[in-house]
C-alpha cells in the first residue's frame, strides 16, 4: 500500500519548497526558540526546506524531526502538519499520520489534499468506512483526483463493496486511460467475482500500457495455472519474478489488496517444484 503515498508525499513538498533548498546534510541542532514571531516562521521554513530535500532521496526518518519541529515553531501553518502526517503514513506510522493530519484539517477543513491523504492513513490503518467517508469528502471539493478514485476504489473493494470499488476504478482509467493500477485492480475484483476471462483481460490491458509491471503479470499466471495451462503458467510466473521479485512474496501480494481466491492460486503456483527453484535463483528485486 506503501507504494501509492509517493505523489502526495511530493505535493506535500511542494507545498512547503517556495524558494531554493537550504543545506540539509548538517546535523539537526537543538533550538531554542525566540520570542520573534516572524524569526519562528523564518526557521520553519528553513527546516521544512531541508526535510523536503532529505525526501527527494528518499531519507523520511530523517526529515520527520525536522518536520516535526517547524510545526512545533508555526503550529498554525496547515502544511507543515500535512508534510508531517505524510512523512508519518509514509513510513507506516498511521496514527501518528493521523494525528498530524487532523491537524491540518483543524486548520484548513476544505483542502482536498489533507482530505485525500487523511483517507489513505484511515484505509491503511484497516478503518475502511472511515477512509471512504473522508475520501469522499475530498472528492465533492476536487472530483477530478485520479489517486484520490483509486483510493476510494481499494476502500470500497476491502470492504466487499466490489460494485461501488469496480465504478471508482472506472472513473479513474475513464480520467486517464493509462493508469493501469486502476485497471489492474478491476481485474483484481473481477477474479474476487468469478470473473476470471475478464479479470485477464483487464490484466492484459495493464500490461499493454505497462510491459514491465510484474503484478499483473503473475496475476495472469496464477490464473493459467488454476486454469490447467501449466506449461504457460510456468513461464509467465517466471517473467513476472524476473520483472520484480517481491511478487513471489504472498505477504507482499496482500499488501496490494490480491483477495484470498487468488492468493490462494498464486501460492499453489508458487509453491511448485520449478517455480519454488527459480525463485531461489532469481535475483533480488525492489
């Protein structure tokens, strides 16, 4: 789930970046804070720059004390809190995202930005009515939020709401028709629902727009295989694992939502002779 927060986690850089990055690889200092208003926000903002340049490498336990610290020194700047919440679900401290998130809310009730990322940490968290009541909040503000869609789509479908999940994803791949997470995981529902042709033909879809995504890849070989199409299972199994290697994980597969029927054939797939030995050999990947 981790993999979908990356674009809000850059709006939330971009929010607080305004002027050119200061240097961030000096150690961060203990400050004590003066009584000067206007030089408390000037050192805000002076962290803030250096934690959204700590994220552009990807270094977020770095950049969330710095964070953490601006908003203590503008506590009513509503995008430091947000900076801060998405920092948090970045690195799967949901609460604690929460938290900061409602602090924003507090501060700015109708940015959709802080509605959409709030729903994320919600649905993350495993409160799935919650992130849909919040997304939708967000939505009847900016309805044209491709992610924001996807997200309430992924609530709906681990609610067992796969009508209400199948619509959002439509209205995601109708916005951008080559936004295939959306179109892979109308595949993941159809499978849920039985549907087996047509969650693979929605796979192959995906992997048209996309011919280096493993997950519908493997999805379709763990189709063939329940199928009977061994042969053809086997070698799709094997390109999906060279493309990436964590999709052999079953663990890293419910991550990203795959529902327990085709768990359930994805691990008879992978827990063959040949596909067990060539996960063994594959090399490392993601």
């Amino acid at each position: 789930m981790h993999k979908r927060i990356y674009p809000l986690l850059l709006t939330a850089c971009l929010g607080v970046v305004s002027v050119p990055t200061a240097t961030y690889s000096q150690a961060l200092l203990p400050y004590t804070p003066k009584q000067n208003p206007q030089s408390l926000e000037d050192t805000s903002k002076s962290l803030l720059r250096q934690a959204a340049g700590l994220v552009q490498f990807q270094q977020y336990e770095q950049a969330i004390p710095r964070v953490a610290l601006a908003t203590q020194l503008a506590p009513k700047n509503h995008e430091a809190w947000f900076f801060l919440g998405t920092l948090y679900v970045q690195t799967q401290k949901y609460q604690k995202g929460i938290d900061a998130l409602q602090q924003a809310k507090a501060i700015k009730p109708q940015e959709p930005d802080i509605l959409f990322m709030l729903g994320s940490a919600y649905f993350q968290k495993g409160d799935n009515q919650k992130a849909i009541d919040i997304i939708q909040a967000g939505l009847k503000i900016k309805p044209d939020n491709n992610s924001a869609l996807f997200d309430l789509g992924n609530a709906y479908y681990k609610s067992n709401k796969y009508p209400d999940a199948i619509a959002q994803y439509q209205k995601a791949v109708k916005k951008d028709p080559k936004f295939w997470p959306a179109i892979n995981n109308i595949g993941l529902v159809s499978y849920e629902n039985g549907d087996v042709n047509g969650a693979i033909q929605n796979w192959q879809k995906a992997i048209s727009i996309d011919p280096k995504a493993a997950e519908p890849v493997l999805a379709i070989a763990a189709a063939l295989f329940a199928q009977g199409k061994q042969s053809e299972a086997y070698t799709t199994a094997e390109k999906a694992i060279v493309l990436d290697s964590r999709y052999a994980n079953i663990q890293y597969l419910k991550d990203n939502l795959w529902g327990n029927k085709l768990l359930n054939d994805t691990r008879k797939l992978i827990q063959t002779p040949r596909i067990r030995d060539f996960i063994t050999k594959a090399p490392s990947k993601g």
